[in-house]
C-alpha cells in the first residue's frame, strides 16, 4: 500500500514504505575514530505549557541514550540538539547532564556534556566577569557529575565581546582552570544567528587564527575542537593546523563521510545531531572503519547525506524538529511534542519529505508503525492519506 505525502510545490506524491527495516545491532565503542550523537530530549506533553518551564520524560529521554550507547556510540548530551536555547533552559540542562552523566557510568557510555552560559538573561549585555562566571558555573557542574565538557559557544559573550581579545580572556581563564581537558565548540550563525561575528570577526580567515591561538596556548587542556560551520574546506584547514593530539571533531551535518574518513593524512572525529535520527547506520559505518574497510564505510553513510541536507536545511537551527519526527516515527517516544513547542518550526512537506528519505534508509525498525504515525501526522493536518 502507499501512502500519499505533499509536495513543496503543492502536490502530492506517492510513497511506498519499506519492507526492510535496518536489523537491530549492539556493540562495543568504537576505537578508530570517536563517534558521539548529540541527543534530542522527550518532552513531558501532558505536563508541559507554553508559560511554564520545559518538563521533560525521563525516562524516554534517558532509554534514547542507552539506545545509542548499546550500538556503540557516545552521547553528546545537553547540546543545542538537546534544544540549548530553544526550549531547554539550565536548570533544565543541568538535571539532564546529572542524570545522563549517572547513567553513562552504569553501563561504561562515552559521555561530554555542554557547559555555556545560557542561565544569563538574555535581553541583556552582561560584563565580561558574570559571562565567565556562568561559564564557571556549568564547568564546574558538569565535571562534578564526571563528565568531560564541550565548552560551547555563548550568545553572551558575543554581545558582551569588544574584540578578538576579550574572547582570549574569557577562554584563556576557563582553560587555566578546568580539571580535565575540555572540548571547544565553534557552532556557526547559520545554527545561531547570536553568534555571527564568533571569536572577534566575522572574516572567517581572521576569526580562525584567534580560536587556534586559544588551542595553541593550552594544548593540554584541549582534548578537541568540535566545528560546526557547514564548511568542509574550513575544517580541513583548521584540523591541519591543529596541535599534536588535539582532536577535530566534525560538527559538519552536511560533509561528514568525507570529513571522518580523511584525506589519507588526518581524519576527523564525530560530533554530530545527525548520528540521533541514523544512528543504527553510523553504528555500522563505525564497524567498517575499524575493520579497516573505507569503502564500506563510505558506502553506508553517504547515502545518508540528502536526509541530513534536508534536515539541517535553512533555517538550520530547527533541524531539532526533523530528528525528533523520525524518533517518533521510530517507536523511540510516543508523540511529537517538543519543549517549547518547536514541533511547529518545520512544515508538513519538509516533515513528509524527511519520513520519505528515513523510510527509504530503513531506519524505521517497524515500517508499518512509522506508515501509521505518518497518516495520523497527515490527518491531523487535514490531509487525506
């Protein structure tokens, strides 16, 4: 049976759902590249408002991460994937990294967190010393819990910033400071308007030399840097001039086959929102590097690439929208509902095209349910499937 799904241009399409479902895989880490999902948080619907603070489901929120640590990978938890500054306020990130960061020990999970600034108000320039204070405070909570930090991107900074060297300092005292080594994320305006102008510049080549200078002054306190600027010849460039032992983590949602396999020199870790929604896939591309097999892996994640593109298309920042559809669509949580209401940011053919493209990945473990959750997100919408 098929299943008729609009079309951008007003029309409509028939689909045919897939009668093979990727097979359910459970293994180790793996070991020759680093492999983390940035994971997406299950609002509580029944318990959520629009003037109340986010509420989140627990323990659907927390299965979804053992679900990713059995197929090997690690969780990048409380990033904006998580909806940092999209719904999910600190209190509400700092519950989630102390729960998240207990259950990674109960099963040996890889884990980072992020650590920023967002318990500042928003609508406010704050001086240099309360930015890096809240810097301090996520720090210092994320690495009670025992977790490694991904120092990220701060719209405070950037509005309080004067220059290139006020990011030094702010940087530079958190680095000197840090118990353990940290992550440095650059997340690009096109996943943060906020943030244009990141690091003292918006010249790209200008604002590169300062983010290097930081991890050229603390090597040791540096375990990687996560780039996410959708700009494979940047991060090729910026992994390049990397210090020895300093990680590059791809944050690059539409170049990562290539960026993870590497020009045969240097290769890039992952960090990635899309390894949520194709992560039984990545799992399996993860396998073939470490079987030393390039070519399979290639073959299993490019053909993944458009449904990342489509997800992550402009405006980039709601592509949380498009991975929480498909864990729905998945079985992994029993509705779509976002903190925040973000459920609305992607309209009904940017949805139908994204079940398409998953449904032809076989990243749906029962075909029919995800057919039957699509036809009710139709009919609520008014269209007859």
């Amino acid at each position: 049976m098929s299943i008729r799904l609009p079309s951008v241009d007003g029309g409509f399409r028939l689909h045919s759902p897939t009668v093979a479902p990727l097979a359910p895989l459970s293994c180790g880490p793996a070991h020759s590249r680093a492999f983390h999902a940035a994971a997406h948080v299950v609002a509580d619907p029944l318990s959520a408002s629009a003037d109340s603070e986010p509420v989140i489901d627990w323990e659907t929120t927390l299965a979804f991460r053992h679900r990713l640590w059995a197929q090997g990978l690690g969780v990048a938890e409380a990033m904006d994937t998580a909806q940092r500054g999209m719904g999910l306020d600190w209190p509400g990130a700092a519950e989630l990294i102390r729960r998240s960061a207990a259950e990674a020990r109960s099963v040996g999970g890889r884990i980072v967190c992020g650590a920023g600034t967002d318990q500042l108000a928003a609508d406010t320039v704050h001086p240099l010393a309360a930015v890096t204070a809240a810097y301090e405070e996520q720090l210092a909570h994320v690495e009670a819990c025992g977790a490694g930090a991904v120092l990220m991107a701060s719209r405070a900074l950037a509005a309080a910033a004067r220059g290139p060297e006020d990011y030094l300092e702010v940087y530079g005292g958190l680095l000197r400071q840090s118990a353990r080594p940290v992550v440095l994320h650059w997340l690009g305006p096109m996943f943060d308007p906020a943030l244009e102008g990141y690091w003292g510049h918006e010249d790209l080549d200008e604002a590169t030399d300062v983010f290097l200078k930081i991890v050229s002054g603390f090597p040791e306190k540096v375990e990687g840097i996560k780039v996410s600027l959708l700009n494979a010849g940047r991060e090729v460039d910026i992994r390049r001039r990397l210090p020895a032992g300093v990680r590059c983590y791809t944050g690059d949602d539409y170049h990562y086959p290539e960026l993870i396999a590497g020009d045969g020199e240097l290769s890039s870790d992952a960090l990635l929102g899309i390894f949520d929604p194709i992560a039984p896939i990545a799992a399996r591309a993860a396998l073939s590097l470490d079987q030393g097999d390039p070519t399979g892996f290639r073959e299993l994640l490019d053909p993944t690439v458009a449904l990342s593109r489509h997800l992550f298309a402009p405006p980039t920042r709601y592509y949380k929208t498009g991975v929480v559809l498909l864990a729905w669509l998945a079985g992994y949580q029993e509705h779509f509902a976002m903190v925040g209401g973000l459920h609305s940011a992607r309209s009904l053919p940017h949805l139908s095209s994204a079940y398409e493209m998953a449904d032809d990945l076989g990243l749906f473990p029962d075909p029919e349910l995800a057919e039957a959750r699509m036809r009710q997100l139709l009919s609520l919408y008014g269209v007859e499937s």
